[in-house]
C-alpha cells in the first residue's frame, strides 16, 4: 500500500554515502547517488553505510511524497512519471513535450494501483530536458 510522507521518508540504500548529497531511486526501491543528468529526488539528511538494516532519512524537493493513481504498468521504481487524461500519472509519454510529475518511489505492476511518487517540479519534458 502506497504512502504519503511530508518533507522526509526513510529508505534502504545501495552502497554507503555522505549526508549532504542528491539521490535517486533505484528499480530495487532503494537510493542511490543522482548523477550529473539525474535531478534525484531530494538531498540525503545523515551519512549512511551500506547496511541494510540502515534506513536514512532523504529530505524530498518541494512539500514531500504524494499517492497517485498510476497506469500504463508495469512501472518501476525510480522512474520518471508523467500526467496522462486521466488525471493518472504513466511511465511513458504519450506525446512530446509532455508534463513530467516526479520519480516512482515504489514499483508497480497493475493498471490504477495507488504508489508513491516524490514530485520534481511539474514541468514539460521534451527530448531535449535534462531529466531524461
């Protein structure tokens, strides 16, 4: 079941990091370090090591994680979602430029399934943006 947390939400992590740096999600639903092209979903609040009963805390870009209705599965953590007609979000765009809503923080394998997604910054998206 899908979740909704405000400003900050705990995850597993992929290797050890320092407090202070960009992450991503990664297709396992644990963070990752954002690279260059990689906006990440927010900045890592405490250094962490790659433990995994370690869970730090990411401080999300914007007001924190929302629950949509998500379509056109499966969909896998960590990817961009984009607005459909439906008022649902998808893993795929239907056309370009298309409005981007955010990162998928969990995956998902059935058409109107209810997931967390941390928001980027509503925004067109065009072969051409950076969030690629």
């Amino acid at each position: 079941m899908a979740t909704q947390n405000d400003f900050t939400r705990s995850f597993q992590v992929n290797a050890a990091m320092s407090a202070g740096l960009r992450v991503t999600v990664s297709s396992n639903g644990k963070i990752g370090l954002a690279s260059a092209s990689d906006p990440g979903i927010g900045v890592l609040q405490e250094d962490c090591t790659s433990n995994s009963y370690e869970n730090p805390k990411v401080r999300f870009y914007g007001t924190g994680s929302v629950t949509i209705s998500g379509t056109g599965a499966p969909a896998t953590a960590g990817n961009l979602v984009f607005a459909v007609v439906t008022g649902q979000i998808a893993p795929t765009q239907a056309s370009t430029p298309q409005w981007v809503i955010g990162r998928l923080l969990e995956s998902y394998t059935v058409n109107g399934s209810k997931v967390e997604v941390a928001p980027i910054g509503v925004a067109p998206f065009s072969t051409a943006n950076l969030l690629q």
